[in-house]
C-alpha cells in the first residue's frame, strides 16, 4: 500500500522509531477488542497486567495518531475501530512480531 506516497517500508521503520515495544504489543491486543467501548477495551486490557492510566493514556495518543476511533465524553457508547491507517498499521506490525 502506498499513502500519500508513502510506501509499507517506509511506515514500518516511522512505526519502529515512535512506538515502544509495549505500545506495539497493546496496539496489537487492541485488534481483536473491536466492536466493544472505550471501558471495556480498557478493563480487559489492564487484565492483561498493563496499569489502567497507561492503557488510556496510550489509547488517546493512538486515537490522535488516527490510529483507531472510539466515543468521548459527548459521544459515549461508541465502539473502538481501526482506521484505515490503523489496519495498515496492524498489518505492518503482525507482520513485524511475529
């Protein structure tokens, strides 16, 4: 995939330079936490032993990177998806880790 003239290569080594290794292992945990609300992606997270502030603090900066989408305080109930960006970015990373 190529975005804005920006090839996969490209994005993998912007992904390898600004996400901790743990910030890539949640972004890939939060994958299969589709479909549910900001709370309950955060609980089930944080059962995975990763302290609660954390797991919002590194969600908003993923919802800012347009990363994923979910509700706010205005606009509760809205359930966490990846964004188009957020899917390439997850395939780049499954494909790193694995």
């Amino acid at each position: 995939m190529v975005a804005f003239g920006i090839c996969k290569r490209e994005l993998r080594i912007f992904l390898e330079r600004s996400l901790r290794t743990k910030e890539k292992e949640l972004f890939l945990s939060l994958y299969e936490l589709q479909g549910i609300t900001f709370s309950a992606a955060v609980r089930k997270i944080v059962e995975e032993n990763y302290p609660e502030s954390t797991v919002k603090c590194v969600l908003q900066r993923f919802k800012q990177f347009n990363l994923v989408d979910f509700g706010s305080q205005n606009c509760k109930g809205k359930p966490l998806i990846f964004t188009d960006l957020g899917n390439t970015f997850f395939e780049i990373l499954r494909g790193e880790l694995k």
